[in-house]
C-alpha cells in the first residue's frame, strides 16, 4: 500500500486517457513479478494463469536468462545485421539443433515470422516448385491466428482483427480447422504452402482430431507444398513436448516460432527450415535491422539450453495432466468444454452463468490472473514453473468462482 490509498484506480485511468485503446485488459497494474507470481502496485499478489500468452514459459525474471541479460547488456546490444556479432553463431545453430533444422532466420515478433515464412514460401514457389509468377497461393485454417500485420489479417476469420482494415493481400484460401478433405481438395498446382497452428491458442486453445497433423504432411508431401507450423504460442514446451507438432511425430517443411524464445525479456522470432526451402533467399530480399541483435541471442540461447535439458517439456507434460484431471472434474459445474495439453488449456463457461470476461474479473479478485477469447471461453496458460499447489490453488479459485 501507499499511504493507505489505493493507486490502481488512477493507475489504470492515466493508461486509458494516453494509450489507443486496441485492448481492453483487466482493470490491474502490475508493478513487479517472480516465477510464476505477479505485484501489483498496491502490493496484492496474483497467479499468473497467461504467461504472457506463453511468451513467460519460464517464468518472470527466470535467474539464468536474467543473468544472460545482464550480462550482455554490459557488453553488446546491437550492431545490425550489416556486421556479425559474437552471439549470433552460438544461437542459430543451437536453435537449428533443437528444431531439427538446417538453418534460422531470426526476427522480432511472432507477425514477422509469420510474414518472413510467407515470403519464403512464395519465393520458393516461384524459384523451386515451378509456380507462374505472381500466382502462388498458401492455404490456411479457419480460426487462425497468425498476428494482426495487413497481410496476416486478409485471411483472418475474426471480424475484429479483420474489419476495415482492407483491401486485403490476394493470395491465400481458408478451409475448415481439422478437415483433411477440405484442405487436400483446395490444394492445387500453384499452392505453395499449407500454413495451420498445430494447436489454434486464440480460437480458445482447439486441439485438432488425432490423425490430422500427420495427414496434412502427407498430403504436402504428396503434393509437393510446404508444411508451415506456427508453433509461436504452442511451442517451446508448453503443451508437454517440444513442440505441439511432436505429440503426432509430424515435422513441419518450416516451424515459426516467437514468444517462450524470448524468454519474456526480449521479443525474439525466428524461422526455422532446411536449406533447400530458406535457402531461396539471397542479400537484400530479406531482413530486420534488431533481428539477431546481440541481446536478443543472448536471452533465446539460454531459452534454447533450458528446453535442451528437457525438464521444462517433463514438467509442462506432468503438470498437464494435474491441470486436466481438476479442470474436467468441473465439467457440469459451470464448464461445459475443457480442452487441455500440456500446460495450456481452453475452457468453455456455461454462457447462462457469465462471460468469459466475467469469470477473469472474478478470478482477478481473487488472485488469479487468466484471459478470456470469443465470449464465454478463458485461456489458462501458466509458467511451466508453476508448483502443483499453485495448480489447485487456480482450480479451487475457479470452482468457487463458478460456484459463485
């Protein structure tokens, strides 16, 4: 507390009279954090049940990545890509390693790494596949969330992220999330890429049916299109393997990664292919002048040693199932849709009871901190560092919030 007086109210009021209004987060101020807990300015402690939509799989202010940073700030944090840095080598080539890949291309936000594997799926459409110019298409799913950039938007199915933001990029062709038979038949000779989230996290973390991922890579295979997985929100263990693409023994043509590689203290992305499908690019069609940076490889490097040791896929996998048994035990209780894997799981409130945003500003007040999507539907996504008491501590706050 300060002088006895609360100071979120004006907190929150001096952010909404200064900031454009493109979220509507909940009414906390969050001042400092550790692991998987978050202070507010007047000092009430909250779970946190987001992890920075699993940009903080490690936890906040994890000590190795927070040490790395440190110590590259002393030394180094930025020099462009027109020079290399000492940084730089160490982190593509651990990253290639963990990702079973030739090379990285490394980016900022999880939208460019979108944007950079379109453009290489183009090109190489053109350059290897044979693709008349100007005519490739990339076929994606409905529910998609890929990022908020014009070109990523032309083929969303979200009115909000979409709407009056046109004309929209040509190019691309949506078919249902999960339907083999409906992506297989949109296929045709100009198709370069199929891009899909393994787990779709903002539609309210939907789980494909068993047999559609590794349908999908045949189908590309036979088809001669890339496979495209956008593992930004689903990979770096948070759904209990590597990435959400091995629970299927699939290997994607190009993963896209972004958020858990920054370790929640740089945004880092990076796309991740074989030289045959990276390859394609050449000086000057493709860059970023902070892609890389010293910094930003200094934090991923330390992300990609901690999910080398494999403890964090271990914990997010055994947790997991903590999670799913106590949220199932709630189904007819106020839920009626529980989809979890790993550490990361959607939940459907009975919409007679409240909102989703309803249920995250009960649970706020209660000390647990989780975001809602698409109207009576919340995301749980806790640091992998959460302990198995924090994990019943949120179940017992959202029973006795559907309770309420």
């Amino acid at each position: 507390m300060v002088d006895d007086k609360l100071r979120t109210p004006g907190a929150v009021r001096d952010a909404e009279r200064w900031t454009a209004h493109n979220y509507h987060p909940l009414p906390v101020v969050i001042s400092s954090a550790e692991g998987a807990w978050l202070t507010d300015v007047d000092g009430k402690r909250y779970l946190d049940c987001l992890a920075g939509y699993s940009a903080l799989n490690f936890g906040h202010r994890h000590p190795q990545l927070i040490a790395a940073a440190h110590a590259q700030l002393d030394r180094l944090t930025l020099t462009s890509r027109a020079f290399i840095h000492d940084q730089f080598a160490d982190f593509c080539r651990e990253l290639a390693e963990l990702c079973g890949k030739d090379l990285v291309l490394p980016m900022n936000t999880g939208a460019e790494a979108v944007e950079t594997g379109i453009k290489v799926a183009r090109k190489w459409g053109y350059q290897v596949k044979g693709v008349p110019a100007g005519q490739a298409n990339i076929i994606v799913a409905d529910g998609n969330f890929h990022g908020r950039t014009t070109t990523i938007v032309s083929f969303s199915t979200d009115e909000d992220a979409r709407a009056d933001f046109g004309p929209y990029t040509p190019g691309f062709t949506v078919v249902p999330y999960g339907d083999l038979d409906a992506l297989a038949a949109a296929i045709d000779d100009n198709t370069v890429a199929v891009l899909l989230e393994p787990i779709q996290g903002e539609q309210g973390v939907v789980v494909p049916p068993e047999g559609y991922l590794p349908g999908v890579r045949q189908v590309c295979t036979d088809r001669n299109v890339l496979f495209i997985a956008d593992e930004i929100q689903s990979g770096l263990g948070r759904t209990g393997r590597t990435f959400a693409c091995d629970h299927e023994g699939v290997v994607p043509d190009m993963y896209l990664l972004g958020k858990a590689l920054g370790g929640g203290i740089v945004p880092v992305s990076a796309v991740a292919a074989n030289s045959d499908v990276l390859g394609v690019l050449k000086p000057g069609q493709h860059g970023s002048t902070f892609g890389g940076n010293p910094l930003a490889c200094a934090v991923a490097t330390e992300v990609v040693r901690l999910l080398a040791t494999g403890e964090f896929q271990r914990r997010s996998a055994a947790l997991g199932e903590r999670l799913r048994t106590g949220l199932e035990g709630l189904l007819g209780k106020g839920l009626v849709g529980v989809r979890v894997r790993g550490l990361w799981a959607g939940l459907d409130i009975d919409p007679a009871l409240m909102s989703g945003r309803e249920a995250c500003e009960r649970l706020m007040a209660r000390g647990i901190l989780a975001k809602d999507t698409h109207g009576s539907t919340i995301r749980l996504a806790p640091p992998l560092v959460i302990t198995e008491e924090e994990i019943d501590q949120a179940i017992k706050t959202l029973t006795e919030v559907l309770a309420a």
